[in-house]
C-alpha cells in the first residue's frame, strides 16, 4: 500500500500525502524515469536528497529529480499535495 493518494489529469500526477500518514511509510527510494515536482500545499512538509540536508517544500516550488537518485520526503503538519511530470 502506497503512503499517498494519486490522481493522474492530463499527463500529470497529482499526489496527496495525509498529514495521518506515518513516518516509517516515507521511506528512501528512486524513479525509473526523471521527474519535475511542483508544491501545491505543504505545512512543514520537507524533501531530501541522498548525502543532502532535508529542505523545506513551499507551495510553488518546483523540484527536478533525476531519474535513479535516491530521495526521500519527511512528515510535515498538514497535507501534502504535489504534481509530477515524468521524461523518459
């Protein structure tokens, strides 16, 4: 079972991750494909690259992760919610 809802509209995946998540279902992974992830609500919410210090997600920040990159995303207070596209 995955920690987030998703909804895909016209290309682009729309994902919620509920503040009742658990921490221990974030968990460190990689994408097969490169991704361009944009904020469009998060209270507290943080992203982490591999070997890098976690950063805060504001609503309207964009993030490129490329493809094969480990990361990972930590517990913040309300909802998160983000849109992703996927490149080959």
């Amino acid at each position: 079972m995955k920690p987030y809802k998703q909804v895909i509209e016209n290309n682009v995946i729309v994902r919620t991750f509920s503040k009742d998540v658990e921490s221990e279902e974030l968990v460190w992974h990689r994408d097969r494909k490169d991704r361009v992830v944009k904020v469009t609500k998060s209270e507290g919410w943080k992203f982490q690259y591999d070997d890098d210090i976690p950063f805060e997600l504001n609503s309207g920040d964009t993030i490129v992760i490329p493809k094969e990159t480990f990361h990972r995303i930590l517990k913040g207070n309300g909802d998160l919610v983000i849109e992703i596209e996927e490149f080959e």
